[in-house]
C-alpha cells in the first residue's frame, strides 16, 4: 500500500474516523490492529517477523529492567544477545544471498568453482526501519532513559506504527513510547500543520520524485546507451530522487 494511492487515502480516512470516537486505549489497540493490516497489505506472511522482533525486545527489555544495576554484565549480556537476534535476522534477509554470491564470484576469479545455496530470499519492506527501532527500546531501558512498558500492545504499538513503519524516520522508543501511553489530543493547529506535511510529502513525492525516477531509471537501466553529460544527469537524478522522500527498504 504506497502512500500516494488511492488505497491508502481510504485506509487513512477509515483509520481517522475511528480514533476520533475511540478513548485512548481503544485508540492504541485500533492502531496497532491498522499498523499490521497495512503491512500485512504487501505480503501477511512476513508480519512473523515484526511480532518476532516486538516479541524478542519487549521480553529482554524486561529482563534487562529487572536485573540489579550493579549486575552488570548479566544486563550487558542481556543487551547483546537481544542486539545479535535483531541483526541477526536484518542480516539473514538482507545480506545472506549478496555475501554468497560475492564469495562465488570472488572464488571465480581464481579459478575455483564454489557451490553455496542460494535461498533467493525476499527482503521484508521496513524491516530495517522496524528493526532498528525495536533496538533502541532495549538499549534506552540499559542505559537508563526508558522504563519497560506495562502494557505489550503500547510497545507493539511503537514497532508497528503505520505512518512510518515502512518508510521511517527511526524514531527512539525512549521518545515515542511516551507518546503512546499518554493521553493525546487532536487541535485545529495540529490538524492544519498535519494537513500541510502530508500535501508537502505529496508534491516531493509525486511531482518531484517521480519525475526524477524516469530519468534516473533510464540512465540505470540502459547505461551503455547515454553519453558521459546524460549519465552524469542520471545519478544526480536518482540522488535528488531518494533525498526527497524516504524510500522504502
């Protein structure tokens, strides 16, 4: 579900409607339950992963909470082995099949054929964004900024917010986890400032951006067809492209 469709402006306008006539905690339950149907809009079965991750940090969070401060190395512990699970898996669905195929072609150059699986692996969209953002709840209840949340839906809500799961920005759970378990109230001046990105987000995107993407998309796509000024044009193209708005990893 892209941001700039027809499906998402339903969604949202649904999404809207209900957190007007909801109280806070209904609020919550109702945004988390959008932020998995949004995801889960790409492909359901990757939606395992984020309950993982929420799963995996909420439970080491609490853990490192409860540990004496003066234990420090059962809390550092603690800490890395949560940090090697969320990297872990970023790295598995990210990189496994680029490192394979680079030690084959490496391999190749000397003239040794090596035979390494390839899984053909499809990279989760956000699970970077998603990933790094469940990480900081763990490291902000280490170093002291963050008391674990009392509720696992307030902290699942933190993972799986729609508005920037799959796009970003990654936002600290030491700032956003307040924010969800809060109450929170809707003015005309948030209204109209929130208005105003979402318009602003569109022109960038869909005016600039995309615009942007046919030259850029050209000069890749057929790099040996362009002269050395047009192909220069393309990767400036594609910079300004993906500085404009976030894109999806």
């Amino acid at each position: 579900m892209l941001f700039n469709s027809f499906s998402y402006f339903i969604f949202l306008g649904i999404v809207y409607f209900l957190y007007r006539i909801l109280n806070h905690r209904q609020q919550n339950y109702m945004l988390l339950v959008a932020g998995y149907i949004f995801y889960g809009f790409w492909s359901v079965k990757f939606l395992s992963l984020i309950l993982f991750s929420t799963i995996v940090d909420f439970q080491f969070g609490k853990l490192i909470a409860e540990t004496p401060r003066d234990n420090e190395i059962k809390r550092k512990r603690l800490l890395i082995v949560s940090i090697c699970i969320n990297l872990g898996l970023l790295g598995f669905f990210k990189y496994y099949d680029f490192s394979a195929t680079s030690l084959i072609d490496l391999f190749s150059i000397f003239g040794i054929n090596m035979s390494l699986p390839l899984l053909q692996v499809i990279l989760p969209v956000g699970l970077s964004f998603y990933t790094f953002q469940s990480m900081t709840y763990t490291i902000d209840i280490y170093r002291g900024k963050l008391e674990p949340a009392k509720h696992f839906f307030d902290y699942a809500l933190i993972v799986a917010f729609f508005p920037q799961l799959v796009a970003g920005p990654i936002e600290r759970a030491a700032r956003l986890l307040p924010q969800m378990t809060s109450m929170r109230t809707i003015d005309w001046d948030k209204t109209k400032l929130g208005l105003w990105l979402i318009i602003v987000g569109l022109f960038k995107k869909a005016v600039i951006a995309d615009n942007l993407s046919v030259i850029a998309n050209d000069v890749f796509n057929n790099i040996n067809d362009h002269t050395g000024i047009y192909t220069l044009a393309g990767i400036y193209a594609f910079a300004f492209q993906i500085t404009t708005v976030p894109t999806f990893k």
